[in-house]
C-alpha cells in the first residue's frame, strides 16, 4: 500500500490528491462504523452466552421440564431468545453491509474520479500525462484497492475478535475474593479453628450471624443444628474462606485466617456438600481428585471407609466407569458415598460435612456414622445436621439460631437442659410417631 501510494504521488500529484481524499473519506467510514459494529457484536456474543447459558439449564433440569410437562414452554423460551439473536445478526450484517457498501462505493468512484481528471489531463494539458501512465495510475490503484478490501475484510474480523476480547477483558479484571494477603503465610494446621466475634451478611441488610464466637478444638468432632437460615452453613463457608467476614475474625491455629495462604490452607481442610459434586470423568478419578498422585490402594482404602467399594466393583467398569455429567448414572446415595471418599482420601485436618448422610439409606448412614465417629481425635470434623439422631456421639453440639449460638453442649446435656434443642429434638420424635 505505502509503495503504490510513493508511485502515485510520483507520476502524478493531481491524480494522487484526489486519490488520497477519497481514501480519507474511507477511512473516516472507518472510524465512523467500528464502535457500532463492535457494539452489535458485544450484544451478539452476550446474546449467544444468554442462548447457551438457557439450553444448558433446561438440559440439566430435564427431569422437572418433564415432570412438569414444561417442553413447549422451555422450547419457546428457548425461541424467543434465538428470534432476539437473529434479529441482532440481522441488524448486525445491514450495518456491515452499509459499511462496506459505503467503502467499496468510494472505491469505484476514486478509479471513476481518475479516469475523468486524467482524461482531461491527458487532453488539454498532454505534457503533465500520457495514456501510459493514467493505465499505469489506474493499475496502482488496483492494487491499493485490493490492499483495502483485504483490510475491510480483516477489519471486520478484529471487530469480533476486540468484542470478545472486551468480555474476557471484564473477567480477567475481576479480583479474586477473598484475597490472600500480600505475604500470606503457610503456618503448620494441627485443626484448631475459632471464631471471635463474627458479623456476616450476604446482602447488607439482611445479617445472617451476629457476633458469632466459638473455638473449635483440634481433633474433637462437632455438629452444627437449628432452624433453616439460622447460619450453619455459612459458618463452614467462613471456615473454607469462601468468605472473609465483615467484622470479627476467624483463625486457625492462632493465626488470622486472611494472613494464610488459600491454596496452602485448603490442601488441609475437605468438604462433602448436601448436593455432592460428581465430574463427568471415572470413579477412580473422582475419588482420587482430592490428593495429588494417587495410588490405586489408597484410593480402594477411601472408597472402603465410605462404604462405596462393594457398589463401585459391581459397576460395568469397576473403578474405570465413566460417571457421565454430575453423575447421572449413580444414585444419590452413591454420588454422596464417593463424595465421602474424596474427603477422606485428602486426610483433612479440618473435615466439614454438611448434611452429607442425607441421600443415604438407614443402614448405609449407620455405616457412614461409623466412619465419622472413627474420625474423633484424629482432625477436627464439623458436621451440619438437621436428624439430631445422627450427632448423639459428637463431642460437642452446637445450636444455632437467628444468626447466634444460643445453646452448646453434649447431646445429654442439651436435651436436659429443655431449651432450644429440646424443642428440636421433641419435633423430629413427633414427626417420626406421627402417622402417615
């Protein structure tokens, strides 16, 4: 482009002003056009996030769609989002259409332009041009016009590509909460964790614990019960530091949790959730997610300990069956089971369940309680329980309510003390003898 536009100014200073005014004019359609078109592209691509993040939510909850007989209504919605993209893909291609209309248009005229001013040259003033060099002037402009529509093309392209890059741009600028502190240090964690006068909220209006305290002692077992909302689980989220709280302070081992490194803490704590996550690889891989470099007999042992390995060999593959998405193959029960395993496999210091014997039949929960209560003094294990029959071992019972610690102790102890955890336990025994 640059070496044909040096030989146009050198052959012919009229032809060339003329020449580069137009392409002034194409290059203010540039200018002009790009932040539209980039704008419909960001639309577009959020559009077609919107399409994918539906179709990925009505899959995944196929079973209430049928249940419900909700296909018709999941097939418009699903519609009516594609029908808002076309119509943005519509607008989308009649802006790039007039874009390049517009510059292809100023092209032609620049050769148009040319021919006429060099005819006219050629004619009352044949000293300045010859026939020659206007062919010549034209075939230079050929390839600047060539260059151009190449660059339109591209321009085009990046347009996607700098809309694309603007989204990954917002994720990428999102800091990491909570952060770890500019030098986080990686003490020893024997398990001791306490809580000093913990305020939370997830919404600033509505507090969910209010100057909340309790130590944790390494290597004792404790249950965590009350209402629904009373806090419980947002205690083991401050615990794994998905959270830091807004007032008050959470430690371990004496150290404040926000000056330990994430990464170095976590590799010592393990979790088993209510609604298990299972990926979509094989059991042995599940299992084996929570320590690094595995060996097949510590994972056999895990799965063991769980009372997952007699339903795990009787699978088509044993421990080298695929899981499918989440899990879909197994049962609840058995997704809960292989969700023990991999907390056991890490050998946490800190281990949480919450609700995690919920999904398992009577005997296998037994078995499961077994497996806990083997757990005592070896790591500090905090279970989230709402059937009070399965904490009657635990060291300690906490009971929360409103956001506070109203009431801890023995299972015994509570229940002779005929407060809130008496009022619990007198429910679930008139729910279990109620009649059905």
């Amino acid at each position: 482009f640059l070496v044909c536009a040096a030989l146009l100014v050198s052959m012919n200073w009229i032809l060339a002003l003329i020449t580069f005014v137009l392409l002034g004019l194409i290059g203010w359609s540039l200018q002009h056009f790009r932040p539209h078109i980039r704008r419909q592209r960001r639309t577009i691509q959020d559009g077609q996030s919107h399409i994918t993040g539906r179709a990925a939510e009505f899959f995944a909850g196929i079973s209430v769609v049928k249940a419900f007989a909700g296909e018709q209504r999941s097939g418009r919605a699903f519609a009516a989002t594609s029908r808002y993209v076309c119509d943005l893909e519509e607008r989308n291609s009649r802006l790039q259409g007039g874009y390049m209309g517009l510059s292809f248009g100023l092209l032609l005229l620049i050769q148009c332009c040319v021919v006429f001013v060099g005819a006219y040259l050629i004619i009352t003033q044949p000293e300045t041009l010859t026939k020659g060099e206007l062919v010549a002037f034209l075939l230079y402009i050929g390839f600047i016009n060539g260059s151009l529509q190449r660059l339109l093309d591209a321009m085009l392209m990046l347009e996607d590509g700098f809309a694309a890059l603007e989204r990954i741009d917002e994720i990428l600028k999102v800091a990491p909460t909570p952060a770890d502190a500019p030098e986080a240090s990686t003490p020893p964690i024997t398990g001791t964790l306490a809580l000093h006068g913990v305020d939370f909220a997830y919404e600033t209006a509505k507090p969910v614990l209010r100057d909340f305290s309790f130590r944790f002692e390494s290597g004792k077992t404790y249950a965590l019960v009350g209402p629904s909302g009373g806090g419980k689980s947002t205690i083991c989220q401050l615990a794994l530091r998905f959270y830091d709280p807004q007032c008050g302070q959470v430690f371990i081992d004496g150290h404040d949790l926000r000056d330990v490194d994430q990464g170095w803490y976590r590799h010592h704590v393990a979790v088993v959730l209510q609604d298990p996550i299972i990926f979509s690889g094989n059991v042995r891989e599940n299992i084996g997610f929570g320590k690094d470099e595995p060996t097949d007999l510590e994972i056999a042992a895990a799965a063991t300990r769980a009372q997952a390995h007699d339903f795990i060999e009787a699978l088509d593959a044993g421990y080298d069956t695929t899981l499918g998405e989440r899990g879909v193959s197994l049962s609840g029960g058995q997704r809960q089971r292989i969700a023990i395993a991999r907390a056991l496999m890490r050998n946490p210091r800190i281990l949480i369940l919450d609700e995690a014997t919920s999904a398992l039949d009577t005997m296998t929960e037994r078995s499961i309680q077994e497996v806990i209560d083997g757990l005592q003094g070896s790591r500090t294990v905090l279970v989230i329980a709402h059937r009070l029959s399965t904490v009657r071992n635990v060291d300690c019972i906490l009971v929360i309510k409103d956001g506070r610690l109203v009431e801890h102790g023995t299972y015994d102890d509570l229940l002779a003390a005929n407060g809130v955890f008496a009022e619990l336990a007198e429910e679930q025994d008139e729910s279990a003898t109620r009649p059905v």
